[in-house]
C-alpha cells in the first residue's frame, strides 16, 4: 500500500528545480485574467489545447468551465454577456414593435 506521507531523511535539504524540467506554457499561454471595463469577468487556465474559463463575477458564471481554443475566444464570449445591458430597454422596444 502507498504513503499519502514523503519520508524525509534528516540531513537532506531543498534541491533547486532544474529549469529543464519546469513546465512550460503549453500553446494556449500562461493563465490569463479576463477583464472587461473594470469587471474582473474571470480567468482561463491553459487545458489541454484550450483554454477554460473559471468566472469570477456572478455575470459570467454561465461561462464558467466552458473550454475555449484560445483566450481572446473566451474574452469575447465575456465581453457579449456585457454587451446587451449596453442599451436597456432596448429588448423591450423590440417586444412592443412584434406585438403591434
């Protein structure tokens, strides 16, 4: 059966990481913080060939862990959930000419 538990000999220190086995940022780049304005709309966190998005703001939570290709891809998607307060009412002229 296998520790949960390191076993540490006294005696032994820290050792650097060697730099050659550091991960680094696959092609979708390091993490990225998403804003919007001044709305902090989340983060995306490179996975696998993409990019998912975490939200941060209760504005952006039907987003949250979608997998984007890249991070401008989840940037955009946040921007158009800000998008249609840009103009309120305007749903609503809408409703009232289809009604007429």
């Amino acid at each position: 059966m296998h520790s949960l538990f390191a076993e540490h000999t006294p005696g032994e220190g820290l050792k650097a990481a060697d730099p050659a086995t550091i991960p680094l940022p696959g092609p979708a780049g390091p993490p990225r913080v998403i804003e919007i304005g001044e709305i902090t709309a989340g983060i995306a966190v490179p996975e696998g060939r993409g990019v998912r998005f975490f939200s941060s703001a209760r504005d952006f939570d039907g987003l949250d862990g979608t997998l984007f290709r890249t991070a401008e891809q989840a940037t955009r998607a946040a921007r158009e959930r800000v998008r249609p307060r840009a103009h309120p009412g305007a749903g609503q002229e809408r409703a009232q000419l289809r009604r007429a």
